[in-house]
C-alpha cells in the first residue's frame, strides 16, 4: 500500500478525486497552496508518481527549486521537504512547536537534508507547514 491516496502510476489525479479523499481537510489543501503560491511565485505544481512506495505526491516548485511536497491521504495529506542545516537550525531558533521540531530532528538525513514529513489536519498545521516553508526557503 502506497503512502498517497493515488497509487495507479497510469492515472495522475484529478482535482475532484483529490477534493473527494482528502475530505475535510481539502480546504486545508487549497489554502496551503494558495500561501505558497503568494510567497513564492512564479509557482510550478506538478504530479509526480514515486513508486508503489509513496504513490503520486504533488510537488509545488519555485523556478528550479522544490518548496514542498504534498501527498494526499483518506482524510487528510502529508507534506514533505528536504531541510539542510541551516534551515534546520533556524527551524530551532523560530516559533515553531517543539512536537514540530522533534519530526525534523527525528527524520531521515540525507546528502540534500532531512527528508522531513508532516501530517497536516487542522488550520495550525498548514501555518507551521508554510512557516517551514519560508524557512527552508530562506537558507
């Protein structure tokens, strides 16, 4: 079983079939697009399939640079990112909820960063998710 809703590599997903899983938290989905889109643009959005693993996860990317990725889920969607150091370290230094941070120090490190993934459900966690964003983007 895939980590996406969507894990049929010959079907990219649709807006009504992503609106349809994501359920409640689609307005959720919208507005955290619509903040990256009004902090970095021009703003590319683009479907990729990951493999039988991960399934189809959309990709939000600012010139050649991804911000984010964002996978849907049955009622909610997982956002993920590649935070380097120094995005990490300034992550500590903001306003961020320590139960936040302890998902990034507890990821995954990789050459490009920590491969940090974040369950988003509520108003709250599309705020810290874009603040991330701004952060990752920052440094």
């Amino acid at each position: 079983m895939a980590l996406s809703a969507f894990d049929d590599k010959s079907t990219e997903p649709q807006a009504r079939a992503v609106a349809a899983v994501l359920g409640d938290t689609a307005d959720l989905w919208s507005e955290l697009i619509a903040n990256i889109a009004s902090r970095f643009e021009p703003l590319a959005r683009d479907w990729g399939f990951s493999g039988k693993k991960w399934g189809w996860a959309l990709r939000l990317k600012h010139k050649k640079r991804a911000v984010l990725y964002m996978t849907p889920c049955d009622g909610f969607f997982v956002v993920g990112f590649a935070l380097g150091q120094k995005a990490v370290d300034a992550a500590h230094q903001s306003e961020i909820p320590r139960s936040i941070l302890e998902i990034i120090e507890g990821s995954q490190q990789y050459a490009e960063g920590r491969a940090v993934r974040i369950d988003v459900r509520s108003v709250d966690d599309v705020r810290y998710v874009t603040h991330i964003a701004g952060i990752k983007m920052r440094n």
